[in-house]
C-alpha cells in the first residue's frame, strides 16, 4: 500500500515504491493524477482521504504512472498517450489536449 503524506488542506502525496502520484482536492471533485506503479488500490487508497467524486488524469502511460488504471471506469489522457497505451479494456477515454483545463473547483 502506498504511504500517504498529506502536503496541505487538499493536496496529498502517494509515494509507491519511489514512484510519487498526487491527489488535488477541489471544492466539486478531486483529481488522482496517476495511479502508481504497484498500487492497483490506488482507487480506495485516494477515496480514503476524501469524499468528493474522484477524477483519474494521467500524464502518461509509462508502467509507473498506470497501475491502478483498472479500478477506473473513465481515464482522462491525451489520445496519444491512449492508442500507445492500447487503451483500457474496461474504461473509457476523456481526452483532454494541450490547452485544455481541468478544474475540481476553486483550486
């Protein structure tokens, strides 16, 4: 399981293993940015710190950043990064694109 730090208020660290992921909580939802390397719990691990609906937005697909993917039933990425990934077999794609804004609210 991951060791969970709490940075501020609405922001928490994960740390797995070495590999960081981030929580950002905002007044409507909160954003799981990645999902660790060996953290398939990372779902529960980051609904453990809040009760807002829970968004997952990955940087990337590296192994590092995608572990806890499958407890996902969207994940917003780029389309790049989704048809190099070869995508997700029980979740769906919310694209997001240079420019685009991702906001939880008021953060």
């Amino acid at each position: 399981m991951a060791e969970i730090i709490r940075i501020d208020g609405s922001t928490y660290r994960f740390e797995d293993g070495g590999v960081r992921f981030f929580l950002l909580e905002g007044k409507n939802e909160a954003i799981l940015i990645d999902s660790g390397m060996n953290c398939p719990d990372a779902r529960r691990i980051a609904e453990s710190v809040t009760d807002k609906p829970l968004r997952l937005v990955n940087t990337h697909t590296d192994p590092d950043h995608i572990s806890g993917n499958g407890a996902f039933g969207e994940v917003t990425m780029s389309p790049a990064e989704w048809e190099s990934f070869g995508g997700e077999r029980n979740a769906s794609l919310v694209p997001v694109k240079d420019g685009d804004v991702i906001d939880p609210g008021d953060r």
